[in-house]
C-alpha cells in the first residue's frame, strides 16, 4: 500500500511504525472472511481492510470524526485477521496506534469517558472486590450488561501451604480481577501444579498486566504497568529462583507476551522486556508435559467437552491445538465445533463497551459449540469464560479447574 503521510506522522515513531504495517497490505480482502464484526456488520469500515484505510487517512493528515472513532472501537482486537494475512501485516499493533492516535483527537461523548474512567479505576483499585461482592448482592436488579459480567462464587478450597518445598518455582500473576472474580481457578492451578512438584509464588511490586488501561484509552498508564511488573518479576527470572511466570488468563498471557513491542521505544526497558517475555509460558504448556503422568491420576472427568480457545490464546500467542492436544491426553472426550478460530465476543470490557456485538457473537459462538452437545464446556481465560456463561445453561469452567476436582475425586 501506498503512503503519503502528513509531516507529524513522519516525524513521529508512531507514524514510522504505522506506516511500515501500512506498506505491507495489498488489498486482498483475505481478512474480511476472518473478521467477527465484518460477519455481522457487513460494513467495510468494520472490517480489518477498512480500518486500515481509516487509520491512513489520519496518518496522512484527514481530521478524524467520531464515526472513525466508532469503527476502531467496534474492533475486537481478536487478532484472527492476522491470521489470514498472506503479507504479515501486523494489524493489532497498527490498530493499538490509530486508537491512540485518534482518541488524542476525539473528544468522547461524557457518558463514554465515565464509563471507561470508571472501568479503569474500578479494575485496578483493591475496591474491587468489596464491589463485586455488593453487585453479586444486587445481581437480580442490575442492567443485563452489568448482571452477566457477574460470574456465582465458586469458592477455593485450600491450597497448599509450602509450595517453596518444590524445586521447580514458577510465578504467578496477582494484579488481575481474577482473584476476586474467580478465586477457584488460581487456587486450582496451585493444586494442579503442587500435584506435579511444581511450586507457585506471588511477587509483590507485581500488579495487573496492563491491558484493562492500555485497551480503555490509557496507554501511559499501562505501560507504567509493565515497567513496575518487570522490575518485580525478572530478578527472580534471570537468578533462575523461578523458572517462568505461568498465566492462568490467556488475556494476561497475550498482554505481557507483548511487553517487548510495548516498550520498544523505552531504552531503559526493552532489553529487560525481551528477557521476560521469553519467559512468559501459559498453564498449559506446563502442564502438557505430564499429561500422561496426571491421567493416571484423575477420576471423574466430564463426559463430552467442549474447549472455546480465547482469541488471545490461539491468534496473540500462536498457542492453537496446545490445550486440546493436552485434554485429550489427560483423558477428556473433546468434541470439535464449527466457527471455533472466531471470537466469543467477550474481549476484556469490550462485553460492557460494546454490549450488543458481544451478545450476538456469544450467541453465534454458543450455537456452535451446543451443537455438538457438550456436558461442559471448558476455556481458559476468565472473560471468555464469564461471557459464554451468562448465555447457557451448560457449566463453563477453566479446564484447570476440572483436572483439580478430577484430581481430589481420585484421592478420597
């Protein structure tokens, strides 16, 4: 594609960036067939192609409306166009640079500032939890929206009380809403992981990944984000006292997989990013390797399942067929579906920003896999997870925390 980008655009690492994706595209349309909003839509300006175009026209000095603001925010960063590009053309960190670019040039409606102000500050203070619990408290009351962001309480059970015994040590993520939303699967994949002499820890200095700001118009904050969990993780990293850091939420997984590209432009930090990042390993690829040795030890595993693989797992981090591979090793019976490779709609807080796309690709994602008639259905990212769940009646659950309960089934 041809560029002919205005003198700021030029001048500015942004635009240089910009305008090395933007040379790459060709036109072809490949992405239309891939790209969850297109299906719906049947708009070009929602579409991977006609983004593309949009964030062009800004860079190449065209004053962006809040209609250009609408169609980038329709974007559902899933990243599955990506995966059809025959040219390589790296559409999620173009799209992440016309975001910004415009929203420094858009004003947004006040009701939308709120909303985003809110979701940002609520997501990443420790009042979150209290909040939670009061939402689950007034859940038969609030807006649907709100109501099916809202997961039951499963509680954690014990956990084990000195992993430091083991002499394999991985770290944990803290900082996440996941801990609150849904304690039962961190304290599952402490258990899976002791049960394979693998022990876990929480680093303090370490917080949330970074996407809720990145993703809600907060790009400096996050990046902040990153710095503070570097600076927390990778000491322990490079004197080998732990082996990786081990994610549980493949939307963290994909975030922190990409510290490097983030703070590309940081002098003090992007050599530190890409020794972490080489570190970054999701819980299924540690698991995977002992599948054989944990089979023997479960009992009483789900008849037929289904497995959602998060946007953020299969197109962010190339880590498609891992975790099937590895349930159907462990013993699951996996029951394959249609439309798989596209998105469920969830994408962080896209479900509360976006709320009726979100809803009408739940409802295509649950047609599919309900078809096959699953006993449950199993993911592993708690957006996807939460999303999917408020539209069936079919349990949904993080896979780690079935391989647990098959696991204290077999030791009664």
């Amino acid at each position: 594609m041809q560029t002919n980008l205005a003198s700021w655009a030029q001048e500015s690492e942004l635009g240089q960036d910009a305008d090395e994706i933007l040379r790459r595209c060709v036109h072809c349309g490949f992405c239309l067939a891939t790209c969850p909003t297109y299906q719906i839509l049947g708009d070009e300006r929602d579409s991977p192609r006609g983004r593309i175009y949009l964030i062009k026209q800004v860079l190449e000095g065209v004053e962006p409306t809040a209609a250009t603001q609408e169609h980038l925010d329709r974007c559902l960063t899933c990243r599955n166009c990506e995966t059809t590009c025959p040219s390589g053309v790296e559409y999620g960190a173009l799209v992440d640079i016309g975001r910004n670019l415009v929203d420094q040039r858009v004003e947004r409606p006040l009701a939308q500032r709120m909303t985003r102000a809110l979701l940002r500050r609520m997501l990443n203070s420790r009042l979150f939890g209290p909040a939670l619990a009061l939402g689950r408290m007034l859940r038969p009351v609030l807006p649907t929206v709100l109501k099916n962001k809202i997961p039951s309480f499963r509680p954690a059970g014990a956990v084990p009380s000195n992993g430091a015994r083991h002499a394999r040590q991985v770290l944990m993520l803290a900082g996440c809403v996941q801990p609150a939303m849904m304690p039962a699967i961190d304290a599952a994949t402490i258990r899976v992981l002791d049960a394979l002499d693998i022990g876990t820890r929480v680093v303090p200095g370490a917080g949330c990944c970074g996407a809720i700001n990145f993703h809600l118009d907060a790009q400096e904050a996050a990046l902040d984000q990153m710095r503070a969990n570097i600076d927390a993780w990778l000491p322990l990293l490079d004197s080998g006292q732990a082996e990786c850091i081990i994610m549980n939420a493949s939307g963290c997984g994909a975030m922190v997989r990409e510290y490097a590209h983030h703070l590309r432009h940081d002098p003090d930090y992007v050599a530190k990013a890409l020794r972490l990042v080489d570190k970054v390993r999701d819980v299924a690829e540690v698991v995977a390797p002992h599948a054989a040795q944990l089979k023997a030890r479960l009992d009483g595993l789900p008849g037929k399942t289904a497995f959602h693989p998060p946007c953020t797992l299969q197109h962010w981090q190339g880590l498609r067929g891992v975790s099937e591979r590895m349930l159907a090793d462990l013993g699951f019976s996996m029951q394959p579906f249609t439309e798989s490779h596209l998105c469920c709609g969830s994408a962080g807080t896209y479900s509360v920003t976006q709320p009726e796309l979100a809803k009408s690709l739940r409802d295509r994602k649950l047609d599919a896999i309900q078809a096959t008639q699953p006993d449950c259905i199993v993911s592993s990212n708690i957006g996807c997870i939460t999303h999917l769940q408020s539209g069936t009646e079919i349990p949904v659950r993080h896979w780690v925390e079935i391989v647990d309960q098959a696991l204290s089934r077999a030791s009664v």
